[in-house]
C-alpha cells in the first residue's frame, strides 16, 4: 500500500509535467505558428509597395492573442461544471473527459495548417481545459500524506506550470527539421500513460481527508471488493467526523452547506483574489508576444531569444511552488494551541502565502510594464514564481478553509467568475491593437493599479483569524465554523 502512494505520487509528478499545464508554453508555439503561416491571410491581402507582405503583421498577432484568450475563458468557465462532475461522479468519469479532451486538442493541431488556422481556438481550449481537469484531480494525492498535504498540492502546482516546456521542445524541434504535425502525433500516443495511471493509480471515486485506516483505491487491490462496503462506510464517517471537529458546530449532524460556503466572506474575498491574479496572468500570456516584438523593434532573433528564456523559466515553476506549500505546512510542527483547530492553524499560516502571491503579482507586472526589454527577464522570473504561488495556493486554500466535500465545486466557481470577468479581454485587446496603436502602457498601468486589491484577502484572512483567536480567549467553547456572509 504504501509502495502504491508513492507511484501514485510520482506519476502524477510526471503527468503533470507531460499533461497538465502545456498550453501555458504558447509563448513558443507561437513563434512557430508565425513562421508556418497561420492567421497570415490578411496580411497577404495587404502587401507593400514590392509586392511583398509585411513583416510585421497585427492581424496575426491579434488572432494568436485571442486563440489563448478564448482557451483561457473556455478554461475558467468549465470549472464549475467539471468540478460538480468532480464531487458528484468521482475522479475516474472527471478524468475520462480530460482524456477525450486532450486527444481531441492534439489531433486538431496535428491535423490543422494555415489554410484551417480556425481550428487552433477549439484545439488550445480543449488542451487547457483537459490540463486544468488531470491537475484538479491530481490535488487529492496530497490527502495521502497528511504531514505535507499543502506541499504536494503546491508541487502539483509546479509540475502545472513547468508542463510549459512541452510546447518549448516542440518549437526546439521543429527548428531541427521535426514538423509540428509529427510531435502533437507523439502527444497522441503519449495519453496511454494518462488511461493506465487513471485504472490502476487513481481511485474511482475520491480520497478523502483525512485518511482512513482502510482505504484502499486502484485497479490492483485484491481486497477493494471485499472491503468497499467498509471503506465506503468508513469514509463518509470520518469526513463527518472531520466536519464536526473542524466546524465545531453544536449539532453534531449538522452539515456545512455549498450555499453558505458560497455566500461567505472568506469565499467572496477569495473570488476577487482569483480574478485579479488570474487577469493579470492572461493579459500577459495575451500580450507577451506582441510586447517583445515591439521592444525588441521586430527583431524576430531577439524574439525566439526570449520566447526560449521565458520558456525555460516555466521549469522552475516546481522548485517555486513548493515554498508556499511548505509555508502553508509549517505549523504541522508545533502543537495547536488550546481549543485552536486544524483549520485555523492552517488558515493562520495561508497568510503569509497570500501575501507572498500579491506581492510577486504587483511587480511582476511592474516589471512587465516598463519599457526596457533586458527587464523582461526578471518579469519571466516573477510571473513564474507567481503564477507557482497562485495555482497551488488557491487549491490548497479552498481545501483548508471549506469542507473536502464541496471542494470540486468551490474551486470551479471560483475560476468560473474569473473567466466571466476575462471576458473583458476581447474590448482590452481591441482597445490596444486598434486604438492604442499596439502600446499597451496604459492598459498595463491600469493592470498594476488593480493588482493592489488583491491584497484585501490576506487582509481578512488575518481579521477571520484574530477573531477565532478572540473567541478562544474570551472562553467560548462552541466557536462555529463561520462561513455566513458575515464572517
């Protein structure tokens, strides 16, 4: 058994390497779909003085932009939907979808060339989202090893965001003779791993927290039939037991609902965290491209340069994120203070992590706003380390902070609101390309400024604390679990 949660961990180290987070490298991908010729048409349609189509090409650029806006949105808005999925019908039916999904989107590129460019939007979108699903299914591993749940989760993380480097080898080979179309085949073929890890190191259903004595889970298990009623039994008793204990609530068959977890403050002011930090990412992500063009003065060496630096920074997304993991864990080596829970030791020690991801997020989008392009490696630096701290701590937050029951749901409407507000990228976009002549600075500036509100959840998260703090000290024995609108 213990053998099995250690494949199962390192499997989904590799998975999440090789699956999970590819298309954030469409940094790379882009400078290769640029040189084959997709979304050139109009420029064709408009040559120059010689007869020539020009160099610089907006329409292009803005067409590329929107493929990853669009697969963005499509991402966040599916959340909620796969994480019902998720809490209702288990982990093998949410990961069959992600398989279908990624096999769908590496066909449709493997299949795609200029002539049908369109098909890049539902191509990356069915990438994203089938990475995002195989990741929020990943995160439950962390429930096998209490001691250093958050850290696995955070690692998870890493692995998430360093998957960039997939679509980076693929740009490196096709500078060496290797078509797209045969890479994206080999991805194909590579999602046999994703089948076999589902059948025989994933459970069918969830694994929940924290673990019971019995669990078992897998394929291979030669006693999960006789014990699946016991195990089934044992499960929905400890996570009622852990409700209880970590809630504190007076009735002890008394449940915390979705509703009040979502009309919650701590809830609320999280959404708005998500979003700002999220929108941040994707205006870069949209606009990094065209960004570096412009200051590197269409130098296309100068681009590929940095599209590679930017690329091979994704890679220390996993040595990132374990340290907000590990500052999220810290306090599982002291003793609770008397009458303190779990749940508040662990949303004490989130704070520091919240505040650690606004900070990196506030200058790495001042360094993306200034104007001089070696600056450009430290906002690679930043964004990365970001980008580390936010993915891994918003799932393991949400699993801290709301019952493991919900946690599907909660986590998805979350990104979900977060892909409503990114629907404002279509006019942001279009104000720069059109209005703004392709100079983004006030846009950027505006970005900044709205970075600082993320601030305000940490914020409450310490304000929440002090007053179960209080609590404690004023005696009172019964502390609810205080997921109300007004908590």
């Amino acid at each position: 058994m213990e053998l099995q949660r250690w494949l199962t961990l390192l499997s989904g180290l590799v998975e999440g390497l090789l699956f999970t987070g590819i298309s954030f490298g469409w940094v790379s991908l882009v400078f290769v779909l640029r040189v084959e010729g997709y979304f050139r048409q109009p420029c064709f349609n408009s040559t120059t003085e010689e007869g020539m189509a020009p160099t610089e090409c907006t329409e292009q650029d803005q067409q590329l932009s929107q493929v990853m806006t669009v697969a963005c949105i499509c991402n966040t808005l599916t959340r909620f939907p796969i994480g019902y999925i998720l809490d209702r019908y288990g982990t093998t039916v949410t990961r069959l979808i992600a398989m279908l999904l990624f096999i769908t989107g590496t066909l449709m590129i493997t299949l795609s060339s200029p002539e049908t460019s369109v098909l890049l939007y539902p191509a990356l979108s069915c990438l994203m989202v089938s990475g995002a699903i195989l990741y929020i299914s990943n995160v439950q591993v962390g429930n096998l090893f209490y001691s250093y749940r958050s850290t696995i989760i955070t690692i998870y993380s890493g692995t998430f965001d360093s998957s960039a480097l997939v679509f980076l080898v693929v740009k490196l080979l096709y500078e060496r003779g290797v078509s797209i179309r045969s890479s994206f085949l080999f991805l194909v073929v590579c999602s046999v791993f994703l089948f076999l890890r589902t059948i025989f190191l994933m459970p069918k259903t969830h694994i929940p927290h924290p673990l019971p004595e019995a669990f078992t889970y897998g394929f291979k298990c030669p006693t999960v039939n006789k014990r699946r009623d016991v195990e089934n039994k044992s499960n929905k008793e400890t996570l009622k037991n852990e409700l209880v204990t970590q809630s504190q609530i007076q009735s002890k068959g008394q449940e915390v609902s979705f509703r009040s977890c979502v009309l919650s403050w701590l809830f609320l002011w999280h959404i708005v965290w998500v979003v700002i930090i999220v929108f941040c990412h994707v205006i870069f992500l949209s606009t990094v491209n065209p960004t570096l063009s412009r200051l590197a003065q269409n130098d296309q060496t100068l681009v590929s340069h940095y599209s590679n630096v930017f690329a091979f920074t994704q890679l220390c997304s996993v040595f990132f994120a374990p340290i907000s993991g590990l500052i999220m864990d810290r306090h599982k080596r002291r003793p609770l203070a008397p009458g303190e829970t779990k749940r508040e030791a662990e949303l004490s020690a989130s704070i520091l992590a919240l505040v650690l991801t606004c900070l990196l997020c506030f200058f790495f989008y001042v360094c993306f706003t200034s104007t001089i392009l070696p600056l450009q490696y430290l906002t690679f630096i930043l964004q990365v380390a970001c980008s580390s701290f936010f993915y891994g701590g918003h799932q393991a937050f949400v699993s801290i902070a709301f019952p493991m029951t919900h946690f599907g749901k909660i986590s998805g409407i979350a990104m979900f609101v977060s892909g409503v507000v990114l629907l404002l990228q279509f006019p942001i976009l279009r104000l720069i390309q059109h209005t703004l002549q392709g100079n983004q600075l006030l846009v950027n500036i505006g970005v900044v400024l709205a970075s600082l509100l993320a601030f305000a959840h940490p914020v409450h998260v310490s304000i929440y604390c002090r007053n179960l703090a209080s609590q404690r000290k004023c005696g009172q024995k019964e502390i609810k679990y205080s997921l109300g609108v007004g908590s």
